[in-house]
C-alpha cells in the first residue's frame, strides 16, 4: 500500500509483458523498446554542457547503458576496463560514470585524488552487490573460524562488489577477479590455501570452479547468509573446495535451460553464447561462454549470415544486433528484463550531472574512505599481478 493525501492507495497488480503503470518508472518496461527521452531537447543539452566543460570530464559508459547515454561515452567497456580507462586519464578532474555504484568505487580506488568520480543517479546500484554486505561476509568469516578452516580459506570477490568486500578481501590475504580471469585467481588462491570463499556471485564460482579447474558439484558448497551457519555443517565446510555466496546477477541468473532449449528449437543452427555469470546448467547447454568483452569481440568476428542467441544484458543484446545487421542476433530468452538498476543513468540524470559542473557544481561523488581504498587497492594490485589473461568482466 502507498499513501497519498486521500489516504491509502493499492498499488496495481501488473503481469510482465501484457500491462505497464504510465506514473512507474521509466526504463524498467520488461520487455519492448525503451521510451524516448521524456525532453526533446536533452540531447541538445547534453551536447551543449559536454563542450563546454571539454577536458574537463571524461565520460565513461557501461555496455549494459542504453543507447541514449552512451552516445555521449568517451569510452565504453566493462566495468573493470572503465575503471582503468579513468586511471589512465589523470589529466581530467571530472570522471562521470555512467554506470552503477561499485563501478564508480572502482573508478575512485584507482584514480588520483585530485580527480573526482561522480555517479549521475545514487540510486544505481547492483542486486549483485548488494547481495553481500560486508556485516554478513564478517559474520561468515567468524563462522568459517568456529568451523576451524578460516585459516585455510582464501577470500576471492568478484569485480562486481562493493568497495567494502574488495577490502575484506584485501585484509584476508584474497584478491578481485573478473569473468575472464577468475580461473587465474581461483589457481593463485589455491596456492595460497586450501579453499576458496568466492564472494558474491555463486554461478561465477561454480561454472569457473567445474568447467575450467576441473571440480565437481560435490567440491562446491553455498554459504546462505540469511542461514544460522551459512546453513552448512562443520563437516560440509571442512569437505568442501569452494565455498560460494549465495548470490546471483538478476538478469543473468534468470535465463534457463528451457531458453537455451527453446532458441534452439525456433532458429536453425543457432550459436547460443551466454555470460559466466548464468547458471550452470544454461552455461553447459551453450555453445560458448565469456565476458561481456567476449561476447562483443565474439559476435564482431563472427561470419556473415551466421544466427546467434545471446545470454546476456538486453541493451548490449540489442546494441550488437543494430551494429552487425550481417547476421541474425537475438536476446536468448523471451522474458528476461533490462538491468533495472543500471538503466536508472538515463539522459536526464545525465544532463543534471553535467550541467551542474558547468555551473561550478558537483553532485553525486562517490568517495572511498582511505583505509577501505588501501585495502581494496590491494586485492585489485593482486589481481593484477596474475600471469596471463587481460582482467575483463
């Protein structure tokens, strides 16, 4: 129930795909087309504040953003290759991210303190993220101690983790990973332990744990936070090789293996390609699994004529189809909405953002504090010093 001046107000009850609410937010419409920006002359303002601070902003834009804002991107990537891209660009004291909130920590972790990273909504966070609060993974460590295997346990988090976690990791002796990358930290980790608390993303760990280091379901357990124990006995803990967060991408994690069957049964010698972060048992049905980088360069190379279900967000799905009209490509399931959080960094927000630094204003900062950047600096530096992959989400 909502209230308003008249008293109470029921919410409506809408179902997915047959009804929508015209005073609801925009950009969450699951699924269809995204609305138009709701003023014509935004793009002309974007433009128009853009020029006018010059060097001075760098504009960095997720793949998962829709197409409105990251047309006005100076650089598109994932969020780790974004975060670089700000380091690299030290000259430019305004960073505006146009993506979530972890991605624009990352972005603070890893430039100078004389730049400043701003995040055009706070409220663009991450399901993903959030799933794993750093009271919660504290609470884990001390219940991995009481079962006596903390001392043999390595803290790997996913790039895709609040600023907090990444430090727990650093502190702990662990270190960040990404999609492509996470065999690479999973066999560093090894070497330093005899386990693995994977944080946060569990399909992460358990597609990368079984289909790349050659584990079994039975050496994965899933720590639940909302669990006395994580809901696991001393003797599951003491078994076990890797302990997963219960978490999960809520779009990636709401693909099936029924949509992997049912592409397959409506389009012809379909290439079905899908992120690690999807379940395991989309990601064993698919032909080819990797990062978001992956599935871009992927698609780039593929021949002419060639048909393709992609597993993955429904902005970057729908991006590709338009730039490579060459071949046939599709979103892998029928129901699956765009990342709601995500899509909160539309073209007003984005103007407001910019047009307050033209009038001398800075909104929205995203701030680590010093001793979480130190250690969060660390477990990222840990990262980077693995042999092999470029790190890419």
């Amino acid at each position: 129930m909502t209230t308003t001046a008249d008293g109470p107000k029921a919410l409506p009850l809408l179902f997915l795909g047959q009804n929508t609410d015209p005073h609801s937010e925009r950009g969450v419409e699951c699924p269809g087309a995204l609305p138009p920006a709701s003023d014509p002359d935004l793009v002309e303002r974007a433009l128009k504040a853009k020029a006018a601070l010059g060097d001075q902003v760098f504009v960095l834009g997720h793949h998962y953003q829709r197409d409105e804002v990251i047309q006005f991107a100076d650089v598109t990537g994932d969020s780790f290759k974004l975060a670089r891209d700000a380091a690299a660009r030290p000259d430019a004291p305004y960073i505006v991210f146009c993506g979530v909130h972890f991605m624009a920590e990352s972005a603070d972790i890893l430039t100078n303190d004389g730049q400043t990273v701003i995040l055009p909504d706070l409220a663009a966070g991450c399901s993903m993220a959030d799933m794993a609060r750093i009271q919660q993974v504290e609470a884990a460590w001390d219940a991995l101690a009481d079962a006596g295997v903390a001392d043999v346990t390595v803290p790997v988090t996913y790039m895709n983790s609040s600023a907090d976690i990444k430090a727990f990791c650093g502190r702990n002796g662990g270190a960040v990973c990404t999609s492509s990358n996470a065999d690479t930290a999973l066999e560093w980790a090894f070497e330093q332990g005899e386990k693995v608390l994977f944080l946060p993303d569990q399909h992460l760990g358990r597609n990368t744990a079984v289909l790349k280091m050659g584990m079994s379901l039975d050496d994965c357990v899933v720590y639940d936070p909302h669990k006395p124990g994580g809901g696991l006995t001393r003797e599951q803990l003491a078994a076990a090789k890797m302990i997963l967060w219960r978490g999960h991408c809520s779009v990636h994690g709401r693909f099936t293996a029924a949509s992997v069957d049912d592409v397959r049964a409506r389009i012809p010698d379909v290439n079905v390609i899908v992120h690690p972060e999807c379940r395991h048992d989309v990601v064993t049905k698919a032909d080819l699994v990797g990062s978001t980088e992956y599935i871009i360069d992927t698609l780039a190379s593929a021949e002419p004529g060639t048909s393709w279900a992609v597993g993955t967000e429904l902005n970057l799905v729908q991006r590709l189809a338009k730039q490579h009209p060459d071949k046939s490509i599709v979103f892998l399931d029928k129901a699956v909405c765009y990342c709601a959080t995500m899509n909160r960094i539309d073209l007003p927000h984005f103007v407001w953002a910019l047009e307050n630094l033209v009038a001398g204003h800075v909104v929205n900062p995203i701030k680590v504090d010093a001793d979480t950047e130190k250690y969060a600096k660390l477990a990222l530096d840990r990262m980077l010093a693995l042999p092999g992959k470029t790190a890419r989400d």
